[in-house]
C-alpha cells in the first residue's frame, strides 16, 4: 500500500544555539580526570568464570566490583565490542541509585535540536509521530545530506517520554557522528502528540511500532533499520521482537532500563514510603497531565472506566487501573502486568538484542531480568553494571554532565552489527503490516525543558 500524504508548509523556527554550561564544566572536569592514571585493576580482575549452559552462553562475572557482569553466547561479536570491559566507574558521590537517577534527570545537559515532525495515522485512527533531526549547535556536524542508503535508528523513550528527554537528544548526537539516520517515536499523547482515539499506549501494544517501522523501512528501502529502547519503551521494543520472532524487519535492537517483569516492579513501587514512592508519583503525575487534553474522548464510553480515579491518579496503578487495562482489554491491573512483561517475549527473540541493565536500577529491579532465557538464547547479550540507578549512569568520559556511560556501547554495538549486514544483508517481512498516513509535518525546536522527574521512566 503506498504512502499518501497530505502537502503542509514548513514552519521555520529560526534560533541561536548558546553555550551550555555543563558541557562546559563537564568538559573541564573531564580533562581534569585524564590528568590522572586510570586505577589498575588488581591481579585477576579480568579473569572470567563461565558458567555454560545448554545454550552455550557464559555468564562472566567479573572479579573487579567495577566492572559490569556479562551474559552471552557469541563470543565473535563480543570480541569485537571493545567497550564491553570499560569498568564502570561512577562519578564521585554517585554510588547511591537515587543520586544517580535524579542528579542525571537535573542536571544532564540538554542538547538543542531542531526537528522536523510527522504526524502519522494509525490503522485504528491513533495519532503517533516522529521526529527526524535537522539541525543542532553544532553546524558542521549537521551539514549536508546522510547518504540514502545510511542505516536508521527508531528511538523508543520512556513512559510519558518524548525526543525532548536528555538521554535521547544525546543518542541522536552520538548517531549523527557516526552518519546514522535517527527518529524518535513519540507514542500516542506523549511529546505533544495529539490523542485521536479513547486509548494511550501501554506495555503490552506493539501495533503502533509495527506500523512506525514498516513506515521508515518503506521510506529507507536500502537501509537497514535499528530500534532503541528505554525503560517501557525497552518493554515495547523487545515483546515487539518476540512477537515478529523470525520475521523481524530489524537488523538489530538495544533494550536499556526495561523493567522486564512488570509485577516485580509493581510489587517494589509499592515497598515502603521511600524514594520509589516519589518516582510513583511523578510518574502519576506526567500521566495525569496528559489526560485532561483528551478527556471529551471518554465522555460516554462504556466499559469499566474510572475516569475520576484517573483524573486524581497518585500512582501508576491508579492510572492503569481506571483506564490502561480497560482500553487494552486486560481483566486486571494485575492481569495487565503479568500478561505485559517483556520477560515473556526473550525466548522469542530471534534479532540480535543487547540489554543493559543496572544492577541498583530503583524502577527496573535486576530481580525482574529473565536471566535464565537471556543465557539460553544464541541472539541475546546482556550487560549489567554494578551501579547507574534508572536512566542514570553518571559515569565515563562525558560524566557528570554528558552523555550516558551507555551511550558509547551502544553504538559500538550497533556499527558492528551494521558491518555484518553489509556482509550478510536481511530480507525484510513487511507486506502484511498496514502502511500509516502521513497527515502532517513541520518543524519543531525541541529544547522545551521539563521537570525532570516526571520522566524518570
């Protein structure tokens, strides 16, 4: 099915891109840091202890505290990840998981990028779009026109997140350098997105994505295609995986911060009076701000709606409760968590996915990480770092101010992967997934700043 579009004049947002002072003393203190010898590692440190499995994956546990605990079975791809044994060294005075998560949702620099946004259909009627950088501070890195044929990376945020969230915008820089194509998928409602049907996205919905990819793989026709996730939009990515299995349009896919088991971490928003129950509410809370713009959409709808209990909504589950499982079709809450984790999906997984996790992660609990599957499927590599809180790691060269301590491994994975296409092209399976209409575009500044909580997922 083609493509139609609907012609929309282009809005010009004209900018001067200041200096940012945290990448400035970001910069200072990490030429301060190079003035000083990396720590040698004791005797040993490196050493790895396998643990085989029927799969024949190793799980390598590093001797040195600093250094991240590995999972995975292809050991030629792994020799080729030269920062897959980077120690994880967090930045002074950040070894508590909630310094790290909430100093790197304040205080992570906010690179400014100009967008161009569509706004697409979907087969339902649903309204997601889709930001395609065009321009940042840097002038000559964005100058000219990537190559056609250059591989495409889909970004998948956090809930209520959008491609106006720090952590993205640094992964649409690192892909710019590395002469990628970059989007985000900013789902149903999130980013300014217009909600045009009585129903948001939840963990367990992968049409939208399915259509979002057939969408940029239809327009990338001789490109491979790449997807990224954080936090639930890692859950999505990877019950999406599962679900297409060995008809995957994907060359390859990275999971980061998935809660993984939904239940788990459910069961640990909800221990104590304690720092979870502030990201319990901020979470709430970006949810809550989202719904009163749409609230005419669910005037007389019939089904087990509790708008009222939606409209006030102090946690997650609240919100879930009075409107995600009823617009999803799930009998429960419970039943919603359970039947939604990404867990389920690994053993299904048959594109190349790494997931990286940390180990103090206060949303996504290390409890919830299907470690047995991971080790047992040949497609899966899993890193765990000692320490990096939620959407935190403060920690590498870009500390404390920069880019995440992930960030360079990720893209390393990705450019390896992208080098074995080349070699080994993939045969796209596309033809049964609806094409989406592309009802408008135009261009949009992202730089909006946002507290920086309600995003912490």
């Amino acid at each position: 099915m083609a493509i139609s579009s609907r012609s929309v004049g282009m809005t010009e947002i004209h900018c001067n891109f200041p200096q940012n002072p945290f990448r400035r003393i970001s910069r200072r203190i990490s030429q301060f840091r190079a003035g000083f010898p990396d720590k040698k590692p004791a005797a040993g440190a490196c050493e790895e202890q396998d643990e085989l499995t029927s799969g024949s994956a190793a799980r390598i546990q590093r001797r040195d505290k600093q250094l991240p605990e590995i999972i995975g079975s292809d050991r030629e791809l792994m020799s080729k990840l030269t920062t897959l044994g980077r120690p994880y060294r967090h930045f002074p005075f950040m070894g508590n998981r909630h310094v790290e998560t909430i100093f790197a949702s304040f205080f992570r620099s906010w690179p400014v990028i100009k967008s161009r946004r569509e706004c697409l259909r979907m087969e339902d009627g649903g309204t997601v779009e889709l930001d395609w950088p065009l321009e940042g501070e840097d002038a000559e890195l964005w100058n000219g026109e990537l190559p056609v044929n250059s591989p495409v990376l889909i970004l998948l945020p956090g809930l209520t997140g959008g491609s106006d969230d720090s952590y993205v915008k640094h992964m649409l820089l690192r892909a710019r350098k590395h002469g990628w194509h970059s989007v985000v998928f900013n789902s149903r409602g999130c980013a300014d997105s217009p909600v045009t049907t009585p129903q948001f996205y939840s963990a367990s919905f992968t049409k939208d994505l399915c259509q979002v990819v057939k969408h940029v793989a239809v327009r990338f026709s001789e490109s491979n295609i790449y997807a990224v996730g954080w936090s639930l939009g890692a859950n999505i990515l990877v019950r999406y995986l599962g679900e297409v299995a060995g008809n995957c349009p994907l060359s390859g896919a990275v999971s980061l911060c998935n809660p993984f088991n939904l239940v788990i971490a459910d069961e640990d928003f909800h221990k104590g009076l304690g720092f979870n129950n502030v990201y319990d509410k901020a979470l709430a809370r970006g949810l809550r701000q989202i719904f009163p713009k749409h609230t005419r959409l669910f005037e007389g709808i019939e089904g087990e709606y509790n708008i009222p209990t939606v409209a006030k909504a102090r946690s997650v589950r609240d919100f879930d409760g009075g409107l995600t499982r009823v617009s999803f079709g799930f009998q429960s809450v419970g039943d919603y968590y359970s039947n939604s984790s990404s867990s389920l999906s690994i053993k299904y997984v048959q594109t190349s996915l790494l997931c990286i996790q940390a180990s103090n992660d206060p949303i996504a609990p290390s409890r919830g990480i299907p470690w047995e599957d991971i080790k047992e499927n040949p497609n899966c590599l899993l890193v765990v770092t000692p320490n990096g809180g939620h959407l935190g790691w403060v920690a590498g060269d870009d500390a404390p101010f920069g880019a995440p301590w992930t960030d360079p491994l990720v893209m390393e994975y990705l450019e390896v992967l992208e080098k074995n296409q080349i070699e080994k092209p993939l045969r796209r399976t596309i033809d049964d997934v609806h094409t989406p209409r592309v009802d408008s575009v135009h261009t949009r500044e992202t730089n909006n700043y946002k507290s920086p909580i309600e995003n912490v997922n």
